[in-house]
C-alpha cells in the first residue's frame, strides 16, 4: 500500500529480457535503501513491484508481460526518470491518497502548459476508467497522488505546483503524447462493487456503474 507521496525520483539502469520476462534495474542517489529487504514492495512509476536484489543506491525487480501488457512500463528506456515511493508503514504520515500500486491503464499527456507558476496538464484516460474519476477528486499518474481540476468525458485536467513538478519527473519528463500509468481512486472501485451487487448485477451480467459526481458529493466524498 502506498500513498501516492514520492519519496525519491530514480533512473532507469538497465531493462534485460529474462525468459520472456523484464529484470528492470533502478538506481537513485535520494531514495533511502537503510530498510530496503528482499521482497519488499517498492512503486516504480506506480507500479507496484517486488524487490528481487539491492545495493546502496540500486534495485532491481522482475517484471511480468502482464505487467508490461497493462501499464507503460514497455516505454522506458535506460537513463528515463521514473518515481520512487516505498511502501508506508503504520506510521506514516498519510499525505496522499489510497495507492495500491496496481495500475489500471495507460493514459496519454494531450495538453501541458504554464499556468503561472504552475503546469496546467489534461490527460486522455481509457474511456472505460472515466467514470471512476471525478471533478475535484483523487487520481494516480505514475505513481503521483493528484487532485484532478475538472473531468470531461475521459479528459482529466490537473494544475501541478512547481514543488511536485520538480521532485518528480513531470518537469523532467512529460511531454505532449507521452504515456502515463493511470490508477483510479480505490474507493470508488468498491463503490461501484457495492452498486452493482445490491442491484443484482453478476459476474455474467453487464454492469453498469451508477457513481455520479452527484453521488459522490451527496456522500461526502466531494465538497
């Protein structure tokens, strides 16, 4: 579990091919690794992954073509910035919002430009995700806990102060066209669950989700 807070920026190292597989090698002189183990979780542009080997300022993880197949990782290449967040403990501070590192889709940097001292962004999300975000709600971009400004269709809009630009890598990196890992907000996920379920929906059965922003703001979840 995470909170979309990042802990370090890092670069990619190396990506190997390793029996269909990827062995993906970060390293990054900010991220602290005095509590880094074997198997620990460690979201790498949001992508939850396990910790396969370590060193004082590197780590390397096996990545699944399920993975590669879901999320925008087949995009990196050595010397790209990725985000670094570690997984929270019990103690910490809870600044973000709900993370679980388990990407929903790829979405795409359609607008960027400065808005004062701000960097206004509208991401194109996969349409089918759309009706899980909302006006003024949370959303994951690889890995980064953001308020969303206004959602039109599957168009989300976002301001990013200049403190977030720098300490992670959309001042560095994003670019018109450039493919982001997209999470929705967990919370509405086990919403439309519960949705579906009391009216009777199946497995079989073709859902429909029934979370409006004007449900949502009538139960506090929006003000």
């Amino acid at each position: 579990m995470f909170t979309g807070i990042i802990e370090s920026v890092g670069k990619v190292k190396s990506m190997h091919p390793t029996g269909g597989d990827i062995r993906l090698t970060i390293e990054s002189d900010g991220l602290d690794f005095s509590d880094v183990k074997l198997g620990d979780s460690i979201a790498s542009n949001g992508i939850c992954l396990t910790v396969v080997d370590f060193g004082s300022n590197h780590y390397s993880v096996d990545v699944s073509r399920e993975t590669i197949a879901r999320t925008a990782l087949e995009d990196l290449k050595p010397g790209h910035i990725v985000n670094l967040e570690k997984a929270m403990l019990p103690t910490t501070r809870f600044g973000g919002h709900i993370v679980a590192g388990h990407v929903d889709g790829v979405g795409v940097v359609s607008k960027l430009q400065k808005d004062a001292r701000s960097i206004y962004i509208e991401i194109e999300i996969p349409v089918e995700l759309a009706h899980y975000t909302a006006t003024k709600g949370s959303i994951t971009l690889d890995g980064i806990s953001l308020t969303t400004n206004l959602v039109r269709d599957n168009i989300v809009s976002l301001n990013i102060i200049p403190h977030t630009a720098q300490v992670t890598n959309i001042a560095q990196h994003w670019l018109v066209g450039d493919k982001v890992n997209v999470e929705v907000d967990i919370v509405a996920r086990y919403l439309e669950r519960l949705l579906n379920k009391s009216q009777g929906n199946t497995a079989n059965s073709s859902p429909q989700s029934h979370i409006t922003e004007a449900f949502l703001a009538d139960n506090g979840f929006m003000k």
